[in-house]
C-alpha cells in the first residue's frame, strides 16, 4: 500500500513542484487548494502519468474552521494522509500599519495557523502507525534579519523553522521525520499574487531557483533526515555570511538588499 502526502497550495509554484515530485516517487497524493478546477487538473495529470491516487479537496486555510473541516473530509472519505507538506502561503506588500488588520489576520491564519494545527491534528495518526513525514515550507527569509515591508512574512518563516525543530525532537522517536524548508528566490506564481513581480525581476538570476528543482531537494533532504533545509549554495552562503556577521552589520546588509524588492 502506498504512502499519501497531504499538500498544502498544491495549484501552483513549491505546491504543484512537491505534488509532481512525490507522485514521481510512489506517492499517493492528497492535494488542497482554493481552485478546484486546477487541482483537478494537476490530479488527472499526475495519475495518468504515475498511476497515482490523486485525491481534491477545497479549501481556503484563512478559514478558521478549515483545518478541522480539512481532517473531517479526509476521515470521511477514508484518506489517511502519512505525510504532510505545509506549504500554503503569500506574501503581504507594505508595512504593518498600511495594511488592514483583516489581511493580515488572513495571512497569519494561512502561514503560521495552519501548518500548526495540521501538524497537531495529523501527527497522532502518523505516530501510531509508526511512519510520517511533516515538512514545513519556510523561507531564507526566516533565518537572515528581518527588513521593514512584508513585516511578518519573515516573523512567520522564523517561526515555522523553530517550530519544526521542537516538533522533529519530539516526533522522531515514533518514526516521524520533521523537517523546515528554506528555499530563497523560486520561480513561480509568489511574486504575481503579492504584486512585486517588476521588482523581483531586477534580480540577478543567480539569485534564482525553479520549483522543481526545490522540491526535488526537498524529497531527498526529507528522506535523509536533515531538520532544517537551505535550498541552494547562494542561500545557503546568503545564510552563512549573516551569521558570522555582527547583528547590526547584517541587518544594514540585507536592508540595503531589501530595497529593491521589497515595497516599504
């Protein structure tokens, strides 16, 4: 029988990326998104192609009742999901008081809320039958000094990182592997939606990743255990460099990056 991932903003970007990329590994697959329609697409795709069981559910995770709704559909069709893949997520342009404390209720509720509440409502079933695999989506955004504009979007990805090393600690003993994605710059709809796509493209494009690309490293980074994951040697210098400065002079750093594509 084959193991099923539950994935989180499977319609696009990382999503589909980890959808094509666990399909491709034997994976059945449980996909969630707010557009039916093209989940149902990448479903007939990825089972013509891989033979796969690709089931659909709709979902908007700025709900507050949708995780719950979200285990209550999966026990009443009979998936069991033995992963999860918490990836839903968007940016929000602009500083913390331009913007309307409902977006930002929405975008907490969809990056911070979530991931925490599946993780708590999955992972019982996952340690009772032995095996599981939880990987939270974060972002190099989470471990190099925060910037002003997109003010929780690195607050939120700090907090998926810690939490996925809490969570790996206390999970691994009942055969569940934890781990926090990082990738940096990705090829994919991210930036159209948050509106900062003129801006991003001013980017050198050794900067850039594709998505497949991040999911492929994310597949083999998951099965060799790894607790936190960087994407890619830029990222990972980008990381390294921030750490071994001084605090303030690698927050003048990324500031001054900030800049050009950031909206403040």
């Amino acid at each position: 029988m084959k193991s099923r991932m539950l994935i989180t903003g499977a319609s696009a970007g990382i999503g589909e990326a980890c959808a094509r990329e666990w399909a491709a590994r034997g994976w059945d697959l449980i996909l969630v998104a707010r557009r039916t329609e093209r989940l149902q697409q990448i479903a007939d795709e990825l089972r013509a192609l891989h033979g796969c069981d690709a089931a659909v559910v709709s979902e908007d995770l700025s709900d507050p009742s949708a995780c719950e709704r979200l285990v209550e559909t999966l026990n009443a069709r009979g998936l069991i999901a033995d992963g999860l893949i918490n990836n839903a997520g968007y940016g929000v342009p602009g500083t913390l008081l331009s913007v309307p404390w409902n977006t930002h209720a929405d975008f907490l509720r969809v990056l911070l809320w979530a991931p925490t509440e599946l993780s708590y409502r999955l992972l019982p079933g996952m340690q009772e039958r032995g095996f599981g695999r939880i990987i939270n989506v974060a972002s190099l955004a989470g471990l190099v000094p925060s910037t002003a504009g997109h003010t929780l979007y690195g607050a939120t990805k700090s907090y998926l990182i810690r939490f996925s090393q809490s969570l790996a600690q206390e999970a691994n003993v009942r055969g569940v592997h934890v781990m926090a994605l990082c990738p940096g710059f990705t090829f994919s709809e991210f930036h159209d939606v948050n509106g900062m796509r003129d801006k991003v493209s001013r980017m050198p494009s050794f900067m850039w990743m594709d998505a497949a690309t991040v999911a492929k490293q994310a597949f083999e980074a998951s099965e060799r255990g790894d607790i936190v994951y960087v994407n890619g040697r830029w990222n990972r210098f980008v990381r390294t460099l921030t750490k071994l400065l001084p605090d303030s002079w690698a927050l003048a750093l990324v500031s001054r990056q900030a800049k050009r594509f950031r909206k403040t």
